[in-house]
C-alpha cells in the first residue's frame, strides 16, 4: 500500500511539474498576450513583413548556432538558440528615443495547435529596456514603471502595425 501511495504521489508531482511548464511555457511566464482571429502561419508571416518593413525593428537572426558536448563517452548537441528559433521564439530589438529595447516573444501553442486553429496568439516572454532592465515574469517580474514602458513601445511599434496588416484588432488576454 505505501508503495502505491508513494508511485501515486511521485506520478502526481511530476504532472504537476509538466503541466504547469507547459501551461506558463516554461519558468518565464507572460508579460503580456495578443490573440487574434487568424491563424498561426498568418500571424507569422505578417509579423516577419512588419518587422522587414520598419525601420525600427531588427529581427534577431536565429542561426543554428550550437556546441558538442563530449562527456561519459557520447555525444550531445547543445543549441544555444532556443529562445530565439524563429518557429515558437522570436527576438527582436527596436530602437527607443533613450536606444534599444529587446524582447523575446512566443506563439502560443504548438505544431498540432497551429496546424488547426482559426486563433493565434503570441505573448511576450522577455523584455529589457534600454538599460538592460526587464527580465520575464518567471523570475520575479518587472517593475510596472518599466514594464509600462516596454510594453508601450512594443504596441507601438510592432502590434498597431500587424493590426493594420491583418486589418484585425487583437484582444488581450493578460
């Protein structure tokens, strides 16, 4: 009987622990969401023609950058651009009157998800302001003066111009 409540325990934890990962898309959280009523590939393509077309947006290129580690006899690869693959992650910087500000948002869902929803969604995982303040909601957040400011610029800059784009008005989820 302990046995059983022990492998049901450790079965319940390890849900728990998956589950909320995959719910808050790993430990960063949303800083903010914008869903509209298109589908993923059509929010993808317009967001990559709004960055191409502004001047104040610079895409972050995600290359295949990665490192081998060679340890107990096998090898692993390593990719260093998980946040930035240019499928589920994009980072992008836009220039401010005080710089540059960077931020790493994400599609919701996945493979499956995108393949049939009418929906899309992207949220913003990471934001730094000029002076490298920022950070995600996973790690404590950030201030509301400066995530005022970031998310200001972000509308600003890249959300009013996919709404012009798609000619569709985002609702805000968070």
């Amino acid at each position: 009987m302990t046995r059983q409540i022990n492998l049901f325990s450790l079965t319940f934890l390890l849900t728990t622990i998956l589950t909320g990962c995959f719910i808050s898309a790993g430990t960063h959280g949303s800083l903010k969401s914008y869903k509209y009523a298109t589908t993923k590939n059509k929010l993808d393509s317009t967001i990559i023609f709004v960055i191409k077309s502004n001047p104040n947006i610079n895409l972050e290129i995600a290359n295949s950058n990665y490192i081998i580690d060679k340890s107990n006899g096998k090898n692993d690869t390593i990719f260093n651009n998980y946040y930035n693959d240019g499928k589920s992650y994009l980072t992008i910087k836009i220039k401010t009157d005080k710089g540059q500000a960077t931020y790493t948002f994400r599609y919701y869902g996945n493979d499956e998800n995108w393949k049939t929803s009418t929906t899309s969604e992207i949220f913003i995982s990471y934001a730094f302001d000029e002076l490298g303040n920022g950070g995600s909601k996973g790690n404590g957040g950030i201030d509301k003066k400066t995530l005022k400011h970031l998310t200001e610029v972000f509308e600003k800059e890249l959300i009013s111009n996919i709404d012009k784009q798609l000619n569709l008005i985002h609702s805000k989820t968070k």
